[in-house]
C-alpha cells in the first residue's frame, strides 16, 4: 500500500490531518499516523472497530458513511475499498458528505472494484465503478474535481485478475 499512501500524501498539506474512512482493519490508519499524520477512523462494522483500535492504539468511531457529519474538518479523506460497499443510489449524497469533510483544497482517495453497477458477492453489497461510471458520479456532487484516476491490479494471492479503479479527487473551493 505505500505506493498509494504516497501518491495520496503527496498532495496533502504537512503535517495533515486524515480520515480513514471505512478504516477496516486499521491498518492504513495505522500507517497514516506512523508518517506522523494526525487520523481519525471510523468503521461501520463494530467488529472491525474493536480490531482496528487494538491494531492502530487510537479510539475509531463505530459510524456509517450516510451518518458523516464533519464540515472542512480533514486535509485528506482516505477511503480505500470502502465506498463501495455503498449503493449506487446513496453514493452520491455520501460523495457531497465526503467533500464537505474535507478543509478547502482538501483531497479524496477512493477505490472501486473496476466495473459498473451494483452485485452481491458473499454476502456483500459492491457499488462497481469504471472512469464513465466515476464522470457520472461526479457530475451529482457539487465542489469535487478529479485529480487523477488510474487501474490497478489487486495484488493479493488468487485475484490477481481483478482490478481497481482509483481516484484522486480535490475539494476546489
């Protein structure tokens, strides 16, 4: 992941102050503040909180994208394979909830199994995302602009055929 840490944290303000969104495990979170940002981290799922806490040693909100309240709060929002699992119809409010979080110029990380639409895999809810699925998106949220947007190809064992859409995406106010 430091690759994409790297991207992301290059175009933040030093020291920043990021929010991982739909943190998981932890673990970006984790790596966040050992590169001396200051994080904040939610999840929804309770028992990724209590794993995420124990993995990152900082307290992590139990809280659903649609709950976010936070204004002009973050330098970076992080949401790495998290927006997904956001319905295509909530996606775009969540996206405005997203941006209003973020401080002026503030930047958005975001990844989406690459694709369009909505599935159930397991058990799950997966919001697919392609670039003319992310142009439309983006059209519904007012004040987000698109930094860059590039596939990559999921680097874990046995899904080396799947790929991911990430976007960089800029408050422009």
């Amino acid at each position: 992941m430091a690759p994409l840490h790297r991207r992301f944290l290059s175009l933040l303000r030093n020291p920043a102050h990021v929010l991982d969104a739909g943190c998981g495990s932890g673990r970006d979170a984790l790596a966040f503040a050992t590169l001396d940002c200051a994080v904040t981290a939610f999840d929804a799922s309770p028992a990724l909180v209590e794993l995420a806490e124990q993995h990152c040693g900082q307290p992590v909100q139990c809280l659903r994208f649609q709950d976010v309240t936070w204004q002009s709060e973050f330098d970076g929002i992080w949401a790495c394979a998290s927006l997904l699992h956001v319905s295509e119809p909530e996606l775009p409010e969540v996206m405005q909830r997203m941006r209003d979080a973020l401080k002026p110029r503030g930047i958005l990380y975001a990844s989406f199994k690459y694709g369009r639409g909505e599935r159930e895999h397991h058990g799950r809810r997966f919001t697919d995302l392609d670039e003319p699925g992310l142009a439309a998106l983006l059209r519904q949220v007012t004040g987000l602009e698109e930094v860059e947007t590039w596939t990559t190809g999921d680097r874990r064992p046995g899904r080396e055929s799947e790929r991911w859409l990430n976007t960089l995406l800029r408050r422009t106010d």
